[in-house]
C-alpha cells in the first residue's frame, strides 16, 4: 500500500510501523505524523534528524488528526499545482 499512495499517516505502532514508515520515507512520501498517538511515533522526528540518508520526503507532525490532515493535503494539492506529480 505504501507504493501506491501519496499521503501516509503515521499513529502510534511498533516495529512494522516503523517499516512502513521507512519504505514511505525511501518512497519520498507525504509523511504525517500524528503526536501524542504514542508508539513509534514519538521516535520518528529523532529518528530521522539521525539519519545521514536523506530524502525528498515531506514530513508532517500535528497533534490532532484535522490539522495533520489539512497540512498532508495541502501539500499533496501543492504538489498538484506546481505539476511534481504526473499521471497517465
């Protein structure tokens, strides 16, 4: 599923959370992050601020599903706008 998304929310999880999360990283994803959802979720901001690999995956951090939501999406309608995504 990771392949074939363009936003992939993150709450709370354990060690296949943090494998989906790194696929969706390499992926070069629209990240959200949902804080206070516990988990894996409290790790991922440090765990990428170590990583030396870096991507063009845009990651987003919010504590309550709306806003997490309305700043995915708008990314993603950005990303429409200024034509990074093609279709066929």
């Amino acid at each position: 599923n990771i392949f074939n998304s363009e936003i992939v929310i993150f709450t709370g999880g354990g060690i296949g959370t943090l494998n989906e999360f790194s696929l969706a990283y390499h992926e070069c994803k629209i990240i959200g992050i949902l804080g206070q959802s516990g988990g894996i979720t409290r790790k991922i901001e440090s765990l990428v601020d170590g990583l030396a690999y870096r991507t063009s995956a845009k990651l987003f951090y919010a504590n309550t599903p709306a806003e997490l939501l309305d700043l995915t999406i708008a990314e993603r309608e950005k990303g429409l706008d200024e034509s990074i995504y093609h279709y066929e």
